[in-house]
C-alpha cells in the first residue's frame, strides 16, 4: 500500500467513525467521545476538512461542566457495548459524562489546526471554554503545584507503570460485581487486568457517592498521582492558550502565570535515583519505579535537563520503533499490555511537537520516521509492540489515522 492509498484509508477512518459532530476512537471497543481522541481527530480532520475540525472540539466542549470541567467520555448516544456506561458514572450531566478529566491538549491541537488552516473566530469561541477548564485543572487538581490525577483514566495511560504506587493503596473491599466489555472486543492480554479494574472502579464509586465533588476527590479520594506528562501537557497548553490570547487580542498574563507556576513547581517530580521527572503519590510521596513516556514531553514543556534526556535516549534505544509507554530495562515492562511497554503514535506525535519545538530536528525525523514504519507495516491500530511492531489493541483507530495524516506521513508537523 503506498502511502497516498493510507492517506485515502486514513480518511476513510476519521470519517466512518464520524458519528455526527463527534468522532469515536474505534467501533465496538469505544463507542462514545472521548476526550484528547477527540482533540487528535480534530488535528486529523484539519488535513482534509476544516470545517469538521473545528466541529470536532465545539461538541466537545459543548460537554463541558458549569465548573469548567471537560470530561474524559461524553455518552452522546446509548450503546451498551462499554463498561462502564452512564448508569454507573451517574453524574447527572446533560449529555451523560463520565465524571472526570483527561489531560488538556485541546489547546495545544486548537492552536496547530489555527495554523494550519485558520478559523479564528472560531478559535475566538472556544478560548473562555478552554481558559475554563485549565483553570478547573489548577482548583481541582493541583497538589505540591503540580498537575495530579485523580483516577489513572483521567491521565489518558490507564494502567502505565507510572500509577503503581498510588493504586497498591486502593481499598478494593466494596467493588461489588461487575461485567467488563473490553476484553469482548480485543486479547485480554493486551488489557488492564481484573485487579486494576476492581481499583478503577472504586474510584468511580467514591465519586459517585460523593457527588463528583472535586475538590473533595483530590483531598479524600483513593487515589491521587503528580503526574510529570499531564504537567507538562498542561504547561505547554498554557503557553499556547497565551498564544492564542494574543492572536484574539486578549490579556496572556492569566495562563502565562499558571504555566510558570507550574514550571517552577517540577523540583516535587524529580527522582534522583531515576534521574528524571517521575509519577510520584501525592498522599505518600512515593515516586514510580521506572521512568515513562511521560517524562519524554518534557521538551513539550519547554522543560530541557540533560541527565534526563540521556535516561530517555537510552530508553528509546532498546526498541526498534518509537518511544515505548515504560522503561524496556524496568521489571514492569511488558511489550504488547497497554500502557505498560507498547509504543503509541499519538504520544510520539505529541513528543514530536516538543522536539520540533527544541529545534531537535533529527529526533523529531527519526521518531517520525520509526512511527510510520509501524503504519505502513500494521495499519491504523490503537498501539504497537515497541520491539517487533506487532500491532495491538483496536483496528481502524481514529487517533492513529489521524497522527498519519497531520505528522508521520509529513515532512513538518
């Protein structure tokens, strides 16, 4: 297949997972709108279609809470094919929505697809939206000044490494029963296990329980992580949110703030024993055991330290393709398990925009390069075996068709 025919069946993708003003990630597995699948699709749909772009983000946040929040899934339509659904988030919202975050690239994507393809006053909507819900991240989530979560869901790398310490504390006693539906549509082997089920669902329940109060979840909750990748996806989304003010002649000073806050806030995520910025509890102060892919968007930030980026080549360096999700070296490492090893195009897309951003042009080339290998070889799947490039998870994947069209089949981001 030349790469104009995967430009074609990349397109294809995006558009027969077009539900109507939003996008799903793949039929069967995730039949609903998720959060930062959706702000990729847009980044995708802005290769081909403008106007769908910009679709894709203002059904988003037409989600969004009265307290600024935009949820990880947005249950448009009834489809009993995913647990757990709207009954069990119970949030009360109109429409359905889980009750609680992803990490916010929306900023990020909006001001790339305004490069690319203009659309400033519909930029000019959505920047109250987005100023929003940056501000509920730094009133509901921020401990130690950096960006936490409050469920590994809300991170985005469901069951990284990176949540280890905080969910060996989760108190699985009350789960109750429960029926999966992931392992229906894809090799349970590729998936969470049943004991990161049992402890993600209690965290669902003690939001329930108490109201998905928010501030309440981070302060009481079961579980609470800093988070080095959300930061720093945070602190480059707020940098670019103060670039967009000065596009719509707005004040930058609000989100130029908050991303220096942040920033100077990092010294709590570094590890002196792993030498970089690390997943670390924020009940505990435990850091993870093995360093991540979320430390590779420290470039993202803006953020360089050379002890780190020395760890991260070395890690990148035991595959064939991509940044793998953990450490190849780690114990924890398994190569075809979600977010335990695989490589994954739309966090190497997004590392790559913060290589570009450092003027590191050879790595962003070959990082590039190595994610569209993986494409050309296996197709449009969610993930991939970072050492073989065995293809893994969901087939017809929305992200991944879309970081094929705005980045590894390019010669810029």
């Amino acid at each position: 297949m030349t790469d104009e025919d995967l430009d074609a069946a990349a397109r294809d993708i995006l558009t027969a997972n077009d539900r109507g003003g939003y996008t799903i990630p793949t039929a069967g597995l995730y039949p609903f709108q998720w959060n930062w699948d959706s702000a990729f699709a847009a980044w995708g749909f802005s290769t081909f279609d403008a106007d769908r772009a910009w679709t894709e983000l203002e059904t988003l946040f037409s989600a969004q809470w009265s307290t600024g929040m935009v949820p990880h899934i947005v249950f448009h339509k009834e489809d009993d094919g995913y647990f757990p659904g709207p009954d069990v988030w119970d949030t009360g919202t109109t429409p359905a929505t889980s009750g609680i975050s992803q990490p916010p690239v929306a900023a990020i994507l909006a001001r790339l697809i305004h490069d690319r393809v203009g659309g400033t006053e519909r930029l000019r909507a959505l920047y109250p939206k987005l100023l929003a819900w940056h501000r509920w991240w730094l009133e509901c989530r921020v401990a130690h000044g950096i960006a936490c979560i409050a469920h590994p869901w809300e991170s985005g790398r469901d069951n990284c490494p990176d949540w280890d310490p905080g969910m060996a504390n989760v108190d699985t006693a009350g789960v109750g029963t429960y029926q999966r539906r992931d392992t229906g549509h894809v090799d349970a082997a590729m998936r969470p296990s049943k004991e990161d089920y049992d402890r993600y669902i209690t965290m669902v329940k003690f939001g329930r329980e108490c109201g998905w109060d928010q501030v309440e979840i981070r302060d009481n909750g079961p579980f609470l992580m800093g988070d080095p990748a959300t930061t720093f996806i945070l602190i480059r989304a707020n940098r670019d949110l103060a670039a967009i003010a000065d596009i719509l002649g707005e004040d930058s000073a609000e989100p130029t703030a908050w991303a220096d806050e942040m920033e100077a806030a990092l010294p709590w995520l570094w590890s002196d024993d792993l030498q970089a910025y690390v997943a670390r509890d924020a009940r505990t102060g435990v850091f993870a055991s093995a360093i991540s892919s979320g430390a590779a968007l420290g470039l993202l930030a803006g953020v360089e330290n050379a002890a780190m980026e020395e760890k991260l080549a070395a890690m990148w360096d035991r595959v064939r393709y991509g940044i793998p999700s953990n450490d190849p070296a780690a114990p924890s490492f398994e190569p075809r398990r979600y977010w335990r090893g695989p490589t994954w195009p739309v966090v190497n897309a997004l590392i790559a925009v913060g290589l570009t951003s450092a003027g590191r042009d050879a790595d962003e080339a070959r990082l590039r390069r190595e994610t569209a290998e993986l494409i050309r070889q296996g197709g449009f799947f969610e993930y991939f075996d970072p050492t073989d490039g065995t293809a893994c998870g969901g087939d017809r994947f929305t992200w991944t068709a879309a970081i094929w069209l705005a980045w590894a089949n390019r010669e810029e981001t």
